[in-house]
C-alpha cells in the first residue's frame, strides 16, 4: 500500500498537528541497490505541523532488509531506520527558499521523501559484521569459516628491488 499524504492549508491552519502512519512499499530498494536482496515493506511514522507559513513534515520510516556482506558475500539480515523531514508551502514568496517545496496543488504525496531517506539509510558498503574477514583473494575461500593456508602476501613490484638489496645486503 502506498502512503499518501492529502492536506491542504486551510485544513492545516483548523488543525496545526496533522499526525500519520502508515506502510510504503520498499521494492525499488531491491531493483535499484546490488547488495539489498530483498525488504519488507517500509513502517512509516510521522507528522505534518503547520508553522503559519509552511506545512513541516517530520517522521520515520523503517524496513528489515536482507543484504550482502560486500567483503565475505554472505546474506545477512540489515535494519533498516531513516528519519526524514520536509518543510512545504503554498505562497509562492517560497519559491526562493531551497529549503521549501513549493505546493502547486492541496495533495502533498510524500512517497518519494520516505524512499529516499531509506535509500540513503543502506550503506554504502554492506558488512555482516565490523570483524568480517572477507573472502581469500587466492582461493575464494570464505576466511571468517576457516584459514584457507594460501599466502596472501603482496609484494608491490615498485619495492622488489629494494627486496632484492636488502637479500644481498644480509648474504655478505
């Protein structure tokens, strides 16, 4: 079910505290971002205040979420929790505030200001824990279930010569 939001400013001026919830289908999350697997659909809590000028939309949403570690590739279950918040405004003396969205009409849809805030609320870099140890860049094997026993050392090739004067230098 999409959250659609409708008031209109003489119904905000009756009644200043305009309070909502409600649920906002989260399915882009998982079309649009690799490492999301799958979402539940997006809890919405929020309110809309009018200030005398402007509509202020203020709340939360919330979802759980099943992503991607980006090291080790294992699933893991990932809450997701983004507040947002949206000042919006009838007068067209707003039109030079880059911080109101000018109203042309009495429907205000909220839809898009939730699912961005739960856009931005996926980071950017999945992991399943903070300790994730990754997979071996040797043998693909998942290190946080076992060593593999691959050597893993890297030698950057600008410093193998200075490998080679240091071996020299301990032979004579």
């Amino acid at each position: 079910m999409d959250l659609t939001l409708q008031f209109s400013k003489r119904v905000l001026q009756e009644q200043p505290l305009f309070e909502l919830s409600g649920e906002l289908s989260t399915a882009r999350l998982v079309e649009e971002i690799q490492e999301v697997q799958s979402v539940t659909v997006a809890t919405v809590h929020g309110a809309v205040e009018w200030t005398g000028k402007v509509a202020a939309l203020t709340g939360t949403a919330h979802a759980d979420a099943v992503c991607t570690c980006c090291r080790c590739l294992q699933s893991f279950p990932q809450r997701l929790e983004a507040a947002f918040d949206e000042e919006y405004s009838w007068s067209k003396d707003s039109l030079d505030d880059p911080d109101v969205v000018f109203v042309h009409q009495d429907v205000v849809v909220i839809d898009n200001v939730v699912e961005e805030s739960l856009f931005l609320s996926v980071p950017p870099f999945p992991v399943c824990r903070e300790d994730c140890k990754g997979l071996c860049a040797v043998c693909g094997a998942n290190l946080n279930d076992a060593e593999c026993g691959c050597d893993r050392t890297v030698v950057d090739p600008r410093f193998e010569a200075l490998k080679d004067l240091l071996s020299k230098a301990d032979s004579e």
